[in-house]
C-alpha cells in the first residue's frame, strides 16, 4: 500500500522508536531502586538494586565499590523520618536520629518508613561509617581499613562528636595534616595556610599556631606513619568507639549509657561513672521505656543484680538495646573462618614487606620530601605502609551454627570469648554478619541472654583442639637470655597457657608472626602443654635458652581470651612468670603478688603513655561539691590564686583567728591499706603577706610540728610565696603568737629550719620543724628524681609516729603538694605489700581538694619516682607484710 511512496516523504523527520526496549526499561525501572552513598572522603556515588533486595545487597555493593577487604567493621547509616536533613553534608551524620541500615530488612522499607532525606538528585542519601570501633585500631589488618577509621575520627572531631581536650586536637589536626600535605616546607606553605582549612571545632589564630608549630615536628613521617600516629593517640580520647545514649538513672538524674567493645559503660556530665563488662552481663531487657541489664552474681552474693534506667521513648530504648545485642555479638561471641587473601586492589598499593617493625610509629627511611596526598583517578586516597610487617588478626576458627537467638557457640560451648583489647573475635572480613536476635517493632518486651557458663565436658588444651588456625612461632633469646613474654594458666589452675604480656622491641616483639598477648600456647618445642603445670611450663620456656641452638618453637592457637579476663583498665594484665630483671620482692612460687604485678602495670603505662592519658581524663574537681566560703567577698583576697578554692566539706575552720574562719587550706586524708595507718595532711597555699597570722593560728590550732614547703619565694621575677618565718635568731609576732627560728641549715637542694612557737596569751610553747625543698625548677619537674627521693625519705623520718597533721603547701597548694603526698603514700603502700595504683590516689587526694597534682608533668615524674624506688630496692615491703 505504501510501495509507491517516495522515501523522500519522511525526509528530514525521520526517526525510529524501539517499542520493545521502551517497555523494558520501564519494566527495569518498575524492579529497581537508586540510592545514593555518602562516602568518608566526601565523595558520593549512586547505587541501583532490585527493589525487594535486603540492606545486605547494598551493603555488598558499596563494600565492593571501595574494595574493602575488612568490612563488618562499617555500615550504612540514615535519618529517621522524623529528623529534618541539614543542606551541609557534614552536619547530617550529627543529627542525633540516626539509623543504621538493617542487613536482614528490605531496603525500601527501611528508607520509605525512616527516611525522607533526599539528595539534590531527588534519592535517599546514605552515609558510610564506621559502626564497630575496636580498642586499638592499629592492630587492624588492612591499612585501608585504618585509614577510614582515621578519617572517621578525624570528622567525629571537626563535627564536636568526640570531645576532645584542646591540647590533643592540636596534635591529632597536626598528624591530619601530615597525612594530607606531608613535610611542613616555609617556601610552600607559610604561617597561613590553616586560614582556609577546618581542622578542630573553634579553630582560632592560638589554635592554629600551636598546629603548624607541631606539624614541623612531624617531618619524615609517610602518610600512613602519621595516619597511624593519629589513630594511637586518638584511641586514648574518653569518648572514643562509645555509642551514646541519653538516659535516666534510678535517682532521675540525666545520664548517658554508652556502648563500647568491651561493654556498657555509664557517663555523667561526661565522665566515666561506671563500666559494666560483657563478661559481667548476663542478661540485656527492656521494657517499653525501661532497659534493663542483669549482672553476674559474686560468690559472695547469694541475690542477682539488676540495675534498671530510663530512656525517652520505646523506641530509643529499643536502639539501645539492639546497639547491645550487637556489640556483644560483634566482640564476643563470632569466630567466624578467616576469608581467603585477595590480591591487591588496583586502587590500593600496598607493599607488604613480612620484617620487624614497630608499625609506624618510627619514620621510614625515604619517606620525606616525597609525601604527597594520595590519590587516585577514582578519589579515594590509598596508603602504604612502607617497610612494615603489617600484624594479622586470628579470627579464630570455622563459623559454628547459631542458636535460636541468632547467637553462635564456641565449639567448647564458651558463649563469652573475648579478647580485653576488643579485636579478637570480631566476625570475618567479608562473611555475612551475623543474625541479630528478633527486633520486632510489636514487641513489647525483650531479653537477650549474654553470658553462659562453658561446658563441662570440654576442657582447654585437650585434644579435640582444630588444627585450624594455629600459628608456629620462632624465636631466640637476646642478649640478656629472655624471649619477652609472660604466661598465664596452667593445668593446675584448670586454665589454658595464655600469652599474658608481650613486651615491646624483644624477640617475642620482633618474631614473625609475632607473638600476640591472649595467643594460647598449645606446644612448646613440638611437646603439648596441656597438662603440664605452670610451673613446668615456665621452667620449659626457660630451658629452650639452654638447648644446642637456643631457640624456642611455639604452636599457638591466637587470640584466645577467657570470658573472666579483666577488660579494665584497658592495658591491665596479670603476668605470671616474672622477668628476672624485675626485683622479686613479694613474689614466690612464680605467682606475681599484687604489690608486683601493680608495678608492672605501673612500667607498662609508662612505656605505653596510656597511663598519663587516663590522668588527663580525670576529673580535675569532683562533681557536687562547692567551694562556697572561698567566693564569699570577704575571703576571695584570701586566695592566691581565683581558681584554687577549698571544698567547704574539707576546709580547715580556724576558731580564734580575728579575720575569720577562712583559709585557703584542706584536710587531706591518705589511708594505707592493709595496715591500718592513716598519714594525715593538710595542704595549703602558700601564705600571702595578709594571711601570715592565719597560717600560724593553723598551726596552733591543728597541733602541727612540721611544715613541709616545696617552693622558693620568688620564681623567675614572680613571688610565689611570703616569707612567714623568721630569720636565724630573730622572734617575729603573728598575732598572739610568736615565732622565733633557732636552727636553720641550706643545702642545694634543701633548707632545715627549726622554730619554736610560743602563745603569748597563755606562755604555752611548741617545737616546729621547718623543711623546704629548693631543686624543683621554675617550669616542668626535676630531670631526676635523685634529691627529690632523699627529700621524701628526710620528711617520712620527720613524720615518725607522728599523729597531727602534716601541713604541705608550695604556691597554690595542689602542684607539688600532691607529688609528694602521693610519693609518700606510694611508699608507704610498698612498705605495706600493699599494690600501688597512682591514679586511684590522686582520686583520692582530688575528693578532699581540687586539682592536687596540676600537671601531666607532674604526674609522670612522681610514677617514674614510684616505679624507681620498688625497682632499685630503695623501699621494700616491711617484715611483718611480706607473707601477704
């Protein structure tokens, strides 16, 4: 019919329309969903799946987008229906009504019931994050791994998420910057060039200046160097990895319940308050707004306990409960099979080289002037670790089947295996994650067991241990003939051989693979162990330094850990086989008596700096008490300084004194364990010229015969005390008393001074010792403890069967003050056998007045002093303690 058409008809207008394929990619379009993914680099990318596909389609498809070999640590984060979404990118994941994106549920009915926040391509916006947060990111396998918890964090701390104290932001934005710039160079960057760079929250000119100041210190270190330098110091941070719950205590009071990798942890005003382990959880419930955890009963408890805590909703309360239930299956209870190696990303050079290393927390060699960002075609920065044996984390043994809540079992039925850093037993890199017991919105009720007791049957060590996952390790003594390791356990404490301690730069350090704390020791030069002593399995290790060639041979199944293996604080282990350059004062049948084993964990903060990270996050005043009588008009020129003020639950009251009760003084109290001694104090600021005649009323008062003072009158042009004393031979009247100095005798370091003090009213006379330290310099500490020790021992002779109190005062009264009161405390727990633990007494000191021991300086020295006086023998346990 149309054969006699001319084609020219259709000329220019001619087209063709594929009818077919239309109808297919509506049908396409009818089957799919597109959503777009906020990645930690601030780049985005849109993703399409089936539209009845579950959240784990998607998560699949991001982890394979970033070629992420370690992926159960992450997860995709929206905003509920109810949160409004920010037009800013970075202030969208601080929203607080997040949800993360359930594996288990459809896609499309979690984002269309929870979520109306579209991009400006009109789909729902997903955000990559960090949701498991391990206690030391640095032992993570992969570097690209750590290297988006590091620009996790570093976000968490720009956004305000993770308080951070003002000194460690400028350090952690150093590093940042490090990363991301490399060397400082004057000719390429200037005093300037943080003028359009956000780094930390209120970021200033002082701020900022203290940042390029130690980002020059940072010269020579690779990106990955400073990335993993960050990640050690961010760690320490008190809010790091805690997920943050408002909540209501039983008193109503306004609390925060936060759950970490090691447990359920209670902050108030954003302090530590409390800490409940997974280990010492039986039960996690809630009930409408109530949530509820059960704790292990104690053999000395014959109750359970349950401690209860309001929440703000059911469904706020019901999100805590399942950040539990995954927590706790996250850290303690999967040991899934370890996945199979890939090859290299070809976005992500690495260079494994399988050498010693102290994994970046020295510079490389050639890792200078040739740091540059590192960048790909497709944006994402990748990382390499040079010249680093990279350690591999044990994931443990084949996944074994769930229970009906969805939790798996350890094949010897210890449904509590954890490891105290929180990274043992996490689930497999790439393996599905685990099934979460029911989250049911119509429930109105849920329990989910957490602890169970392990089976009788089954004992550690036996024979019906896998051949999977075991470890042969190699290693020979060093010079001083020790490999570097500590062991707990034994068959005749019914435990398995664990690795209890590995000390740093030894064989046991060094070793490839090396040698992890919580690796149980299976065989020991070919020869099993499971039924061998303690003991013997120490005498063993020892005798391998003896043999032809020295060396010893391991079998190690790694990363096991006892479910009643302390997880506070984090550093803390109990070692039982002592290293012999240790003094073994205490110590007898190879058991570690608590004075020693303190003292080891006091060495090991010290090598590993957590020690003076944990005094840095201790309250400087404690909360609820007041300081109202110091404010009071007519005693604020009472006080040196405006911010040093005596609680009015411990101040000293002076009762014949004609200005008033009021001096800038506290009653410090320091109970010696064990022994049934009190040493009594009374720490003060040094006097001003308006308050000699109170100082010395206090000194009637109070009964004192000795005066302790750790300042010089003037510092560095600065009067930091008044002379409230006499010259040699001279009487000066304070009021109705009268004070004449008898005896005086200087030295470098020290002055002695001898006073009596007479009342005029009634002739009544005392005897006053007056001894002052001179060597502490005018900024930071001494560089040795050497006169400051033979100090401490001169005072403690003073102090002999003394019962009034002592008065300590420098200039404020809390510095140097607290540094000795601690020193002295310290010894008088070693002299008891009694364990020393430095921060609980400065807790101590800090609830009887604020502030005592002002700096981290101060504090280092005084552990450092501590740690000499055990070590060299200077104080020892008495005779009648050392049974203990």
């Amino acid at each position: 019919m149309l054969e006699g058409v001319s084609r020219r008809t259709f000329g220019g207008s001619s087209g063709t329309y594929n009818v077919r394929a239309s109808e297919l990619a509506r049908h396409k379009a009818l089957k799919t969903l597109r959503v777009q993914v906020a990645f930690l680099d601030d780049s985005t990318q849109v993703f399409e799946i089936e539209k009845r596909a579950k959240g784990q389609a998607l998560l699949d498809l991001v982890f394979n987008h970033l070629e992420l070999i370690e992926r159960d640590f992450f997860g995709l984060q929206y905003l509920e229906a109810s949160t409004v979404a920010s037009e800013n990118p970075r202030l969208e994941g601080a929203l607080m009504k997040k949800r993360w994106l359930d594996p288990l549920k459809p896609v499309k009915k979690q984002l269309r019931i929870r979520t109306k926040s579209l991009g400006t391509c009109g789909l729902p916006v997903l955000y990559f994050r960090v949701k498991f947060w391990v206690s030391d990111p640095g032992k993570l396998t992969e570097e690209y791994t750590r290297y988006h918890v590091f620009l996790q964090l570093r976000r968490d701390i720009l956004d305000g998420r993770l308080s951070t104290p003002a000194s460690s932001a400028a350090l952690l934005a150093s590093y940042a910057l490090q990363s991301e710039l490399g060397d400082y160079s004057p000719e390429e960057h200037g005093n300037t060039y943080l003028s359009d760079m956000r780094l930390v929250p209120n970021q200033n000119d002082e701020i900022e200046k203290k940042i390029i100041e130690l980002h020059k210190l940072h010269k020579g270190q690779s990106p990955a160097d400073a990335e993993f330098n960050f990640l050690d110091h961010a760690k320490r941070l008190d809010l790091y990895g805690v997920d943050l719950h408002k909540a209501r205590d039983s008193t109503n009071r306004e609390i925060h319940l936060g759950v970490t990798a090691i447990g359920l942890v209670v902050l108030q005003n954003g302090i530590k308050m409390n800490t409940f382990s997974w280990a010492k959880i039986v039960k996690i419930s809630f009930k409408r707004k109530q949530f509820f955890i059960q704790l292990r009963r104690e053999l000395s408890e014959n109750y359970d306990s349950v401690l209860g805590f309001n929440l703000g909703s059911y469904r706020a309360c019901k999100c805590l409960w399942k950040s539990c239930v995954e927590h706790h299956t996250f850290f303690r209870l999967h040991t899934p099979r370890t996945p199979a190696r890939k090859s290299p990303s070809k976005r992500f050079a690495r260079q494994t080289v399988p050498t010693p290393s102290d994994l970046g927390r020295k510079a490389r060699s050639g890792s200078g002037s040739s740091i540059r960002p590192r960048t790909d075609s497709s944006g994402y920065k990748v990382t390499s670790l040079q010249g680093a044996k990279t350690p591999k984390m044990a994931w443990g043994e084949a996944q074994t089947p769930e229970d009906e809540n969805g939790y798996s079992e350890r094949e010897d039925g210890e449904r509590g295996v954890c490891s105290e850093d929180g990274i043992g037993l996490g689930r497999s890199v790439g393996g599905p994650p685990p099934a979460p017991p029911s989250t049911s919105s119509s429930a109105s009720s849920v329990e989910s067991d957490v602890g169970a007791s392990p089976s009788p049957d089954h004992q550690p060590g036996g024979s019906d241990e896998s051949a999977h996952g075991l470890v042969t390790i190699r290693m020979k003594p060093d010079d001083a003939g020790k490999f570097g390791f500590n062991v707990k356990g034994g068959a005749d404490q019914n435990l398995p051989v664990l690795v209890s301690r590995v000390a740093p730069n030894t064989p046991a350090d060094r070793c490839y693979p090396r040698l992890n704390e919580g690796d149980q020791v299976l065989l020991i030069n070919g020869r099993d162990v499971s039924a061998m002593t303690h003991e013997q399995v120490v005498n063993f290790i020892r005798a391998s330094r003896e043999c032809h060639s020295g060396e010893l041979v391991l079998t190690v199944k790694q990363n096991v850990y006892l479910a009643e293996e302390l997880e506070e604080p984090a550093f803390q282990y109990v070692p039982e086989a002592l290293p012999s350059s240790v003094s073994s004062v205490g110590v007898s049948g190879g058991q570690a008596a608590p004075l020693h084993e303190s003292m080891l964990l006091l060495t090991e903060g010290l090598e590993a700096g957590s020690l003076v990270a944990q005094f840095e996050q201790l309250y400087r005043r404690k909360p609820g008490l007041t300081v109202s009588e110091a404010r009071r008009q007519e005693n604020e020129k009472k006080n040196r300084y405006r911010d040093i003020s005596p609680y009015d639950t411990t101040r000293v009251r002076l009762t014949n004194a004609p200005s008033g009760d009021y001096i800038n003084a506290s009653y410090v109290n320091m109970e010696i364990q064990g022994s049934g001694i009190i040493n009594r104090y009374i720490a003060c600021q040094g006097p001003l010229a308006g308050t000699c005649i109170d100082f010395w009323q206090m000194v009637w008062e109070q009964q004192s015969t000795l005066i302790v003072m750790l300042t010089t009158v003037v510092e560095q042009g600065r009067v930091k005390c008044h002379r409230y004393w006499p010259r040699l031979y001279e009487t000066v009247d304070y009021g109705t008393l009268q004070v004449t100095c008898l005896k005086e005798e200087e030295t470098p370091g020290f002055a002695f001074r001898e006073f009596t003090l007479i009342n005029t009213e009634n002739q009544d006379e005392r005897h006053i010792t007056h001894m002052q330290y001179l060597a502490w310099p005018d900024h930071g500490v001494p560089d040795d403890s050497t006169e400051f020790l033979n100090f401490v021992a001169q005072v403690r002779r003073a102090r002999a069967g003394m019962v009034e109190p002592t008065i300590v005062h420098c200039s404020a009264g809390i510095g140097r003050t607290g540094v000795l009161i601690l020193m002295e405390t310290a010894q008088c727990l070693i002299e008891a056998n009694e364990p020393v633990y430095p921060l609980d007494v400065v807790r101590a000191m800090r609830d009887q007045r604020a502030m005592m021991i002002q700096t981290a300086s101060q504090y280092r020295f005084v552990c450092e002093a501590i740690q000499r006086v055990y070590s060299e023998g200077l104080v020892k346990p008495l005779a009648e303690y050392q049974q203990r």
